[in-house]
C-alpha cells in the first residue's frame, strides 16, 4: 500500500520525539529545517564555488548558489505538476497525499538548495585528487604508508576488516555521501529524517568492493554514505522505512530537478564565456539530435527561439532571449515528463527502488536532455580552458593535502596530545598546522573519539583524523583553495 504521509517524518536525530496534530503543526518542523538550512555556512560558501568553471570573477557565470536556486525553481514546479495530476485523477488521497503536499513541496526545495553542499573546490576533479591522493597513501592495493591501517598476522578477522574498510571509505570521497555528513556530523543541523534523506541519493557505503547487484545498479552507482555515519543512516531508514540499498522517494523529484537545469545552464555558461558561439551551439546541437522533423521536439524547444534569434541578426540581447526560451521551452516539457514518469512509476519510487534516474526512458524528452549533456561534454568540458583550470585545482588540492600530510603522521597519542593541550613541543609545525584547521571539523573529530571504546581504538582514531582533513580541505571554496595553496607554498 502506498502512504506517503508515512514518509514524511518530522522526527530529528538529537531532539525528543514530539507530536504534530495537523497539517500545519507538521509544516512548521519543516520550516524550521528551511531556516537551518538558508542560515549554513554551507550555503553560504556555495556563492564562492563556481558551477563548471573554476575561479571563474565573471559574476553572470553560475556558480553553486545560483545553479542551486534554479534547481529548487524546478523541483518545486515538479512537485506542483505531480500534485495537479495526482489531484485532477482523484488519487491524491489515494496514496495519502492530502495533507502532506506543503511538506512535499518544502522538502523538495530545501533538498534541491542542499544538494550540491557536499562538492569540494574545483567539483569532479576535486573529488579525483581527493580519492587519488588517498588511495596512494592508503595503499588500496598494496601496503599503507600508515602502519596503523597495515594488514598484520596478529590481526583478528574483525580488525582485518575494518582496516580494509576505512581504506576504501577514505579513497572514495563522494559530493553526494560529504552533504550528509556536513549536515549530519559537522554543522549538526539537526534537521528532520525526512529532510536529509532527501539529499541520500545514493545507497552504496564509501567501504563497498564487492559487486553491486543489478536491480541496484543505479541506486549503488557512487558512495552515498561514510562509515562515519554509517549508524545514523541506518537510524534515518529505520525511520523512513526505507529497505537496504533504496533511496527516498523524494530524492527521485531532487535529482529530476538538477539534471533538467545543469545541463542548460552548462551551455549558457560556456557562450557567455565565449567558449562557443551561440551559433556553434545550435550547430553542435543539432548534429547530436539528427534528423529534425516539423513540430517534434527539437524544432519546438530549440528551432523556434533560434529562428527569432537570426531575426534579430544575433544581437546581445536576442541572445539572453535565445537562451530564457530554451530554458522556459525545456522546463515546459521536462518537468510535465518528470512529473508523469514520476505517477508510472510511483509504487517503486515510493518503496524506493525504481532504478533509474527519473528521466531516464527511450523518449524524445531524455533524447533532448542527453543532447544537452552530450554537447557539454564534448565541446565544454573538454575545452583547453576548462581543463587547464581543473588541472590546476587538481594541484592545489593535491599540495594542500601534502601540506596537511605530516597531522597523519604523528603517532596517535601525540596526536590526541596535540588536540587537548593545543599545543606539542616534539611537534611544531603539526602545532601550527592544527591551529589552521577549522574549529568545527576539530569539534567533529573529538566528538567521534568520545564516542569510541578501547576496542580497536587506533584505527578508528586514525580514520576520523583522515576524516577531519578532508573535511577541511573539502570544506574550502575554489578562491580560499586557491589562495592558501599559494600561500603556504610561497617560496623566498
């Protein structure tokens, strides 16, 4: 049976469990999650981490912040179109829907605005240098360079374990499992289960080697979680009701959200940084869709507005129309194929194992949305300017990391040492390097260690220092990234 009203959980981690009488009651846990979420330092860094191009100063360009908003415009509009059908075939109650629709709604547009959170400087390739420096260290294949972390015949099966879980977990940094645990573990927002796991959009732990089975291929397509909080995402699928490898049934409307909006906003970036011209555009566009045939997609959502662009000899301003009415043109039939995709396949996306992206099908709407992203890939991301910046934030991720490096390499006591007191004479540039470290990932750490016991204590130690630098790092936008590499590797 399907009842979305059990799926919307006003319940919180760390707070008591309180009691809603009405619709409105309910609503109000959710617009105190709206208030959290708007006044985090994690939204607000996002104005600094541009959208695709990387230490970009030109102010039109995307970065996170607006590229965010957009995605919450149309994931609003989705639930909307979703809610007007449900309503106008009597099935709104149906499937319990009622009561719940301005929960829906909120939800969905706090998880759109929060989606991108997780993303550390430089986006993907951030991600790379990340996983790439780790998995050297950690040795994913050989042997660490962290003795802690070796593999020794003294080892009881249960330590084995564990010290080939936390290297995998470690080398598999992921944008997606990093939003959960910032609003989870770091800023500890407290917001409601239903409201994070809005953002859970994929079910594979950071630790997973083994192979994913196929009815969860896209479910398990990246890391979605941490074995940091591996026992709250638990708790919050208890909670929710959601099965092993399942995602909540709203993350489907979120992500729905994001893809229709990127990919458009990709192409309008690029002409306006003068990678391509709006002709080469069309151009490129066309190719990728083929054959175009009077009143089919292509020529309704892309012909039309370029028409009146050439009537307007390509001037400036026919050139913003050209690209709001490709916008508007895309939304107008996306978000309808959205919203009805949604409705077909509601009983599996209620439960939470639909495995596909939501507008992922052999119709001429993901035809469309996959020429936008064809071109992007071919013909933007690329291009030498895209690539020589993200090489350079390949660098400096990289070199920030080899500047933290010696914190990893102080002996576990004389780590903890240097977290109590402050302060380590034997260790005077880890002393100052800690003292750079942001105050609430150094509250994150020791949280986690009062946590643990005696039992394999070293290990867990030594993961959760590893933790606590990549959440600074992670936590940087592109220009802080950018300026603190220059500067602590200023030579004289």
């Amino acid at each position: 049976m399907i009842d979305f009203s059990k799926k919307i959980n006003y319940q919180r981690y760390a707070s008591k469990q309180r009691e809603a009488f009405d619709e409105y009651s309910i609503l109000r846990f959710f617009e105190s999650d709206r208030g959290r979420i708007l006044n985090s330092a994690a939204i607000r860094r996002l104005q600094q981490k541009t959208q695709v191009f990387p230490l970009e100063r030109n102010s039109v360009v995307r970065t996170r912040l607006t590229h965010s908003m957009e995605v919450q415009q149309v994931g609003r509009y989705i639930v909307k179109e979703i809610v007007n059908r449900l309503n106008k075939s009597g099935k709104l109650k149906t499937f319990g829907l009622e009561n719940s629709v301005m929960s829906i709604e909120s939800l969905v547009e706090m998880a759109c605005l929060m989606h991108d959170i997780g993303n550390p400087p430089f986006g993907h390739f951030g991600e790379a240098a990340i996983n790439h420096w780790f998995a050297l260290r950690l040795g994913i294949d050989t042997t660490s360079i962290y003795p802690v972390l070796n593999i020794n015949d003294a080892d009881d099966d249960s330590t084995k374990s564990l010290k080939l879980k936390i290297r995998q977990d470690l080398a598999n940094f992921e944008g997606n499992a990093q939003a959960i645990r910032l609003v989870h573990t770091i800023l500890r927002l407290n917001l409601t289960y239903s409201q994070i796991a809005s953002i859970f959009k994929y079910s594979k732990p950071a630790y997973w080697s083994d192979p994913i089975p196929d009815e969860f291929k896209y479910l398990m397509k990246k890391p979605g979680y941490y074995l940091s909080e591996e026992s709250f995402v638990k708790t919050m699928s208890e909670q929710l009701d959601i099965q092993p490898f399942h995602r909540y049934p709203l993350t489907y409307i979120m992500e729905a959200a994001d893809d229709i909006s990127y990919c458009i906003a990709d192409l309008e970036d690029a002409v306006e940084k003068k990678i391509l011209t709006v002709q080469q555009l069309y151009h490129y566009l066309k190719e990728a869709w083929g054959p175009v045939k009077k009143g089919d997609l292509f020529d309704e959502v892309v012909n039309r507005p370029y028409d009146n662009l050439k009537k307007n000899e390509f001037e400036a301003i026919g050139i913003d129309q050209f690209f709001m009415y490709l916008r508007v043109n895309t939304i107008s039939h996306l978000v309808p194929h959205a919203a009805e995709r949604f409705i077909e396949n509601i009983e599996a996306i209620y439960h939470g194992s639909f495995n596909h992206a939501l507008l992922e099908d052999h119709d001429a709407e993901y035809k469309l949305l996959n020429i936008f992203k064809t071109v992007g890939f071919e013909h933007i991301f690329n291009h030498e300017t895209v690539e020589n910046v993200e090489l350079q934030g390949y660098r400096i991720i990289t070199g920030l990391l080899d500047i933290y490096s010696p914190l990893l390499n102080m002996p576990t006591d004389d780590f903890i040492k240097l977290v109590k007191t402050d302060n380590h004479k034997k260790y005077p540039i880890e002393t100052r390097l800690y003292h750079k470290l942001s105050a609430k990932h150094c509250v994150a750490y020791q949280q986690a260690l009062a946590q643990l016991d005696d039992q394999q204590f070293n290990c867990w130690e030594f993961y959760y220092r590893c933790r606590l630098i990549q959440d600074y790092i992670s936590g940087m936008t592109d220009h802080f990234a950018y300026d603190e590499y220059r500067k602590l590797m200023v030579t004289f």
